[in-house]
C-alpha cells in the first residue's frame, strides 16, 4: 500500500486488459470497469501512478451494482 493514501481513501491500480480499475483498502477489494470510477461520476482522480477515491463512494457503487445483479466489469465478448 501507498504510504501517502489519507485515511477513508482507497487507492487502485488500473488493469489495462481488462479496462478496470482495481481498489483496496484495508481488508476489502473492488473491481470496476474504468468508465463507471473515471467517467461521469468521477469518483476516483489520478494521484501519479495510481487512483484514489473515497471508500464510502466505492461501497455505494458496489452496492448499486448488487441491486442491479451486475458483477462490476463489463462484459468484452
């Protein structure tokens, strides 16, 4: 981990085959395409080589995602 990611932040590292963006913060892990953190939510902004968006917001998302019975990542094929 970072040394320099705030608290209440979780810091991602982009995963460029599969057009997502991989969060993590103590114990727990997201995975989201990169249009849905960086696009027009905006909830992750580009802190050198790596991200950092807020931990509630990344919940939030998550939790939209389950109700809506999608995994995270966008289906290529």
């Amino acid at each position: 981990m970072p040394r320099d990611v705030p608290r209440g932040y979780a810091y991602g590292l982009p995963q460029i085959n599969r057009d997502s963006i991989f969060f993590r913060a103590g114990g727990e892990t997201w995975e989201f395409p990169a249009f849905d953190v960086l696009g027009y939510r905006g909830i992750a902004v580009s802190s050198g080589p790596y991200y950092l968006a807020k931990v509630k917001d990344l919940r939030k998302l998550d939790l939209e995602n389950k109700r809506e019975n999608k995994n995270g990542l966008r289906r290529t094929r």
